[in-house]
C-alpha cells in the first residue's frame, strides 16, 4: 500500500522533487512537433544529367524534434531519392534529417539537401514533394524547379 503524506514536512520534501522532473521533462523536448516548410526548389544539375537537389528551410515551431526519413515526387515516383549532407567536402548519404524543436533547418547548397538521381529532362515548372517525418508523418510541400 502507498502510504500517505504524514505531515508538511513530507510535502516539502515531494514538491520540489516533482518541480525537478517536471523540469526535466520539458527540457528533453517532449511535445508535438509543428513542421512547416518554406522556399522549396528542386535545383536541376548541369554537369550530371538526371541529377538534381533539393533545397528548402524547414520550420518546427513545435516543442517536439522530429526526424525528416523520406521524400518522393508525386508527379514521379520512380525517381530515386536520397538524403545527403556535405561531410569534410564529400556529398555523403545519411538515414536521416533531424529536425530540431524550435528550430529552422536548412537544406541548402554545400549542407544538407535531398538528391535525385533519374529526374526527367522536361518537367512542369512545380513538382510536390513528399515529405515524410518520423513523428509529423507525410507532409506535401510545392517545390519550383530550376534549371
Ligand atoms: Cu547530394
């Protein structure tokens, strides 16, 4: 059985113990995520046909990291997608982006970005990405092409 709080002293004792997990527990970034995704293009290679990056600045206003695991394009599912950053000068595959809570991340040019590998010669000026989060879930977000 649990016993009962016998007296004030008692309470002294287990409230700032409760304070301090409290605190704890905020600190570690629990909560929800809250993704929102900005100035998406799909840049087109020059130098290597087929290829082309993807750059965009992805908001999380949430008190939750989340993780960005996967993209696809709508319009062309067969395209080959992976996700890079720039390691001591090298383009290096990594598993996964993370997303900070509270944060703006940005892929960008010589940083973080997604890469297709088979991406059509002749496109639509906009393509939808597919973006899938490991804890916000898929979210599409319109991306210019450049070329
Ligand atoms: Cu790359």
């Amino acid at each position: 059985m649990h016993q009962p709080l016998r007296s004030l002293g008692d309470l002294r004792t287990v409230l700032p113990a409760l304070l301090l997990l409290c605190l704890g527990v905020a600190c570690t970034g629990q909560g929800a995520p809250q993704i929102v995704v900005k100035g998406a293009t799909v840049q087109v290679s020059d130098a290597i046909k087929g290829s082309a990056s993807s750059f965009m600045f992805v908001i999380n206003d949430g008190r939750g990291e989340d993780n960005l695991l996967a993209c696809v394009i709508k319009e062309y599912p067969l395209v080959y997608v992976e996700l890079h950053d720039i390691v001591g000068g090298k383009m290096t595959m990594v598993k996964e982006i993370p997303i900070p809570a509270r944060e703006t991340t940005a892929l960008k040019r010589g940083g973080l970005h997604i890469m297709f590998t088979g991406f059509p010669e002749e496109t639509e000026k906009k393509v939808t990405l597919i973006l899938t989060f490991e804890k916000s879930g898929p979210i599409e977000v319109s991306a210019t092409v450049l070329s």
